[in-house]
C-alpha cells in the first residue's frame, strides 16, 4: 500500500486544557486559539486527535466508569470537542467531529470505520478524533488519543505524525533531545505527564510509539503556534523518534 501524504496530529490535552491537580473542566482558551489558527493555516490532508485533558481524566477519577460515570466522562469529552472544533470552524476549517464512544470498540482489538476517516479527508474535510471512553470486551474503559494515533496510523499510512504536547520534546537524562531511538528508551524521563493522567504520560506514549509497526517520521514537540507550522509544514520539530 503506498505511503500517503496525509499528517495525523495529537493535540495533547495539556497543550489546550489545565491539568493541574485541582483543575476541573479548564479550557487554556489562549493556547486553544493558538493550535487553531496554526491548524486552520494548513489542514488538507490532516487527521486531528486531542487528548481528554481536564475534561476527561478528572471525571474518571471522580465517577468511575459505571454506566453513569462513563456517561459524565463522555459528555465531558464531548464539551471540548465542542470547543475544540467551533474554535476551528471560527478559523474556516471544516472540522468534522468524531466521537469515540460511537465510534470504536475494542472487543477483541481495537477497530473502527477507517474508511468513513477516509472519505471525510478526501471529501474536504478535517476529521476531529478525541481521548473518550469506549466499549471494551469487560464493559466500559478509556481510549487514548494515543492510541486512536496510533491504530489510524497503521490503517491510514500518514507521512508523519506530530505529538504536541506541554514539553520541549523527549527528555534523555534530563535533556530534550533531537532524535530519539529505541535504545534511549531507559532512559526517558517522564515528563509531559500529570498526576491527574489516567492514561499515562510521556513514557507510555514513547512505549506505544516504538510498538507501532507501521514506519513513518514522527515527532513529539511543545504545541506552540511555530512548533505546529513547522510541523504541518513538513520540517523537525521538537524530537524526532527514530523507529
Ligand atoms: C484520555 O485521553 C481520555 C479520558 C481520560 C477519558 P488522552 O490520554 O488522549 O488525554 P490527554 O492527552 O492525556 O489529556
């Protein structure tokens, strides 16, 4: 199958919401405007997936994931992607929001219509995925935008994948680093995570990524206006994992 020139992009919840341990549905309405603008500035051929933020992993440590939790989570979840893509939509992206819960299950492993995410790029539009909750084989549990990247990544082929996140990049003993292999994987530090994540930090994501089987350039950096232009527009930015 051949390489396509589509771009998937993780929005970490930390780049657009506040995930200190008191913060509660706290929308960084500033960096939120930031990510839209550099995003409305080039989104052909894009997928976007945000993270939960303090919109999700707050929630799920309050209420469970009973059938009445996973519900508030849910609508959480659905609150900033609300935000999310009207932000967007301000900017004149035609966003087209996507919503887990309805959307994928993991029953015996994670699956999804990749073909509808198809159809909304080729169609002229942007499709907006987020971290949510979904039905797995023993009821409800959580999915990661992390890994909505990452299984997108293996069915869709995208040239590259950019991970914004509240960090410079990946740190090795200490410091952000240019590139990053499977051989530094000891050594990584955790930063770029909260107390509040439910889903893990940067360690977790680095573990997923390096996992994936599918090859493309990947890069995890600060979600900043110019981090993302740069990234959108094809240059380094941040660290690059080297698979
Ligand atoms: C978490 O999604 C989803 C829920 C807690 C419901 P993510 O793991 O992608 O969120 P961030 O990026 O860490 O905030």
């Amino acid at each position: 199958m051949k390489r396509s020139r589509l771009r998937i992009l993780k929005i970490g919840g930390s780049v657009i919401t506040d995930k200190d341990e008191n913060a509660f549905e706290k929308l960084r309405q500033n960096a939120l405007e930031e990510v839209c603008r550099a995003i409305s500035e080039s989104w052909e051929d894009l997928v976007v997936v945000h993270g939960a933020g303090s919109f999700g992993h707050p929630h799920v440590k309050k209420y469970g994931l009973n059938p009445l939790g996973a519900s508030k989570v849910h609508l959480a979840c659905l609150r900033l992607s609300e935000r999310f893509c009207s932000a967007l939509s301000k900017f004149g992206v035609a966003t087209l929001p996507i919503h887990p819960l309805n959307f994928y299950t993991r029953i015996s492993g994670l699956e999804c219509d990749v073909g509808y995410i198809r159809r909304a790029v080729d169609s002229g539009f942007l499709p907006v995925l987020h971290g949510d909750v979904i039905f797995g084989r023993d009821g409800i549990e959580v999915l990661s935008g992390d890994d909505i990247v990452i299984h997108l990544a293996e069915r869709l082929r995208p040239s590259s994948i950019g991970f914004a996140t509240d960090v410079d990049g990946v740190m090795v003993n200490g410091k952000v680093v240019e590139k990053l292999s499977a051989e530094d994987m000891e050594k990584i530090g955790d930063e770029g995570g909260s107390r509040v994540d439910v889903t893990g930090g940067m360690l977790k994501k680095i573990q997923k990524v390096f996992r994936m089987s599918y090859r493309c350039e990947i890069f995890v950096f600060r979600g900043n206006y110019n981090n993302l232009k740069r990234f959108l527009k094809g240059e380094k930015v941040g660290t690059e994992v080297i698979l």
